[in-house]
C-alpha cells in the first residue's frame, strides 16, 4: 500500500488550535447537589441547635450567677462596714477602727473576693461550653496542671506574698494608722496590699514590706498601753507626803484634757518598787490609748517633777545625784539609775561593773 492511501485511511488529523473537551455540569446535577446539602442540613440541624441552645444556657446563667455572687459580696461587705461603724460609736470601737482602715480594708477584701469568685464561674463556664462542642479536655486539663505547677515554682514568692496578705486582711491582724513590728521593719502602716505593706518608719522613711516575709507582727495600737514611771528619791523622804504628792499630780492629770481622753485608767501609785540605802523608788503606771504612752509618760514626768519642786521633795538619781569628793568611786554617781525611768527600756540594759583600783607600791 502506497503512503497516500496510508495516510487517506488514517482521517484528517485535528489541528492545533483545537482543545480537550470539557464537562459542564448540567441543571440536574445541580439540582442533586442541592438535595444532598439540604438533606445533611436536616439531619444535623437538630444537633446544631441543641448545642447552640446548651452554650447561650450556659453563657446566661454564668453571667447571671456572676453578677448575683459580685452583689451578694458587695452587699456582705457593706453589712461589716456598717458594723464596723456600730462599733465605732463605743469608746474602744472609735479607737481601734478608722475610717481609712475600714475603706483599705473592705476594699481590698472585696476585690479578692470578686476576682474568686468571677474566676470559679467564668472558668466553669468556658470548660462546659467545651465540653458541650465535644472537645476532649483531658490534654487541656493535664496541660493546665503543668502549667500550673510550672508557674507555682516559678512564682513561689509572689504566691506567698499574695496568699499571707489575703489572710493577713482577712484576719485583721493590722490596719492603716497602727504601729507595728513586723521583725523587718517597724512603723505605722500606711498602705495594706495584697502583696506589700507600707509602713513609715520613726525618721519618716517609708518600708516596702512583703507579706510573706513577715513572720511574726507585734501591733502597738491593738488593746492598750501602759505608761510606767519610776521616780527615784531620797530614803529619807516622808511616804505619806510623796503618796499625797504623786496621787494630787495624777488626778488633776486625769481631769484636764486632752489627757482625760487619752488615760484609759486613773493613774495609779503602785508604791515602792525598790529600796536602797539612800534612795527609794516609787512607780506611777496607767493605761493609755494605743501609742499615747510615751506622750502621756513625758507630761507625767513634767508634772511631777514640778510638784516635787513645790513640795520641796528632792529627787536623786542619774546627772542630779551630787557627787562626794571623798567617795572611793566618784564613777558610781553617774553610773546610778535614773531619777525618772521607764521600766519597760530599762530591763533590758545593764551596766558593767568597773573593777577596784589596786594599789601600787614604790
């Protein structure tokens, strides 16, 4: 067979330009789509809706819950303020409790509640709304309590701080206006955080006080004080005429003011304290308003000393002791006690004795 009829029996062969058919859907493939996607709509609407309907139940009743817990705090916390302010109408209460105290105090005990509170529910709240799209929260939980524990290592301290504040609040072991020793720093407390308390020092210097450093607090302006002084005089002085003398000083202390309000007790001579070869020892004590002791000692001090003066009552002891030429150790007059001692700053000092002279030979 020759090439031209070799070629005549293959056909025409397609040119270039021509392309590859291409399916077009048609109408009634559409259509069968539609039906499919309608028919999976109807089977799985039920579901949808039941899980939508579960999570706007669950979001409404957080929020409800929420909004009843944070009122039900804020009202508790108004019911102790308004016994605080009860309180405040007797003697001690007004002493004790302040304004600003209350306010800090309140406050902050609030605030922590809330945020538990809002924490607890909130939290709760997202969990079921997973739970309710069928999501598995074992891994989640599991990697929360990493997590958790990672961040409790980490942050140990902050922890601490945070939680010895919250029961430092709660427990009312201190407020602003007391004075504290808190065995790092000692003053009156100015501000009462969640993790750091203010305290201003004596010289007016201000403390940074972490919660969980403190160990122990020795509050000042809790209860009462008590204002001692011990008044050294001579052995030969009449006890009747010195009783007379220190009890006309201390009630007309008591009935002037301000120090009427400040003694929370009569001033009391409690008598003798100590008596010694040539001098005697009498001490004066009342109770006071928390930190008014050392005020109140000082004016006692004052009235006493010009009282004794009018009675011609000599008063020996500390720089007012003469001192004897012929003494064998004129050391021993400046090293004796105080004529006006406080006896609570003075059991703790003590005095070295200073060894006899040995004589020298030629």
């Amino acid at each position: 067979m020759s090439l031209s009829a070799v070629l005549l029996a293959a056909g025409p062969s397609p040119s270039p330009s021509e392309s590859p058919s291409v399916t077009v859907p048609t109408l009634q493939d559409a259509q069968e789509s539609a039906n499919q996607a309608a028919s999976w709509v109807e089977q799985n609407w039920s579901t949808w809706l039941a899980i939508g309907m579960r999570v706007v139940l669950i979001l409404v009743i957080a929020s409800v819950l929420r909004v009843v817990v944070r009122r039900a705090i804020t009202k508790l916390i108004d019911r102790m303020n308004r016994t605080a302010q009860q309180a405040s109408s007797t003697a001690l209460g007004g002493l004790l409790v302040n304004a600003e105290r209350r306010r800090q105090r309140s406050a902050a005990i609030g605030s922590v509640l809330r945020s538990v509170a809002s924490f607890l529910i909130m939290g709760t709240a997202a969990l079921m709304v997973l739970s309710a799209f069928q999501i598995n929260l074992a891994p989640l939980l599991a990697s929360a309590g990493v997590a958790g524990v990672a961040v409790g290592f980490g942050a140990r301290n902050l922890v601490t701080d945070f939680l010895s504040g919250v029961f430092m609040i709660l427990e009312d072991q201190y407020g602003v206006g007391d004075t504290i020793d808190a065995g790092v720093a000692s003053g009156e407390v100015i501000e009462v955080g969640l993790r750091v308390t203010k305290l201003r020092g004596d010289n007016g210097e201000i403390w940074y006080v972490r919660n969980g450093e403190v160990k122990r607090i020795g509050n000042l302006s809790q209860g009462w004080a008590t204002a001692g002084v011990d008044v050294t005089v001579r052995a030969d002085e009449d006890l009747d005429r010195l009783r007379a003398t220190l009890t006309e000083v201390a009630e007309k202390m008591g009935k002037e003011e301000p120090w009427n309000e400040l003694l929370w007790s009569p001033i009391e001579v409690l008598g003798l304290d100590s008596v010694l070869i040539d001098s005697m020892v009498v001490r004066v004590s009342a109770k006071t308003m928390p930190g008014k002791s050392t005020a109140v000692e000082r004016e006692l001090r004052w009235r006493i000393k010009r009282a004794f003066d009018e009675a011609d009552i000599r008063i020996v002891g500390g720089a007012t002791a003469p001192v004897d030429d012929e003494a064998p150790d004129p050391m021993a007059a400046i090293a004796a006690p105080s004529a006006f001692a406080n006896p609570a700053s003075d059991q703790a000092k003590a005095t070295t004795p200073i060894p006899p002279q040995q004589p020298t030979g030629k």
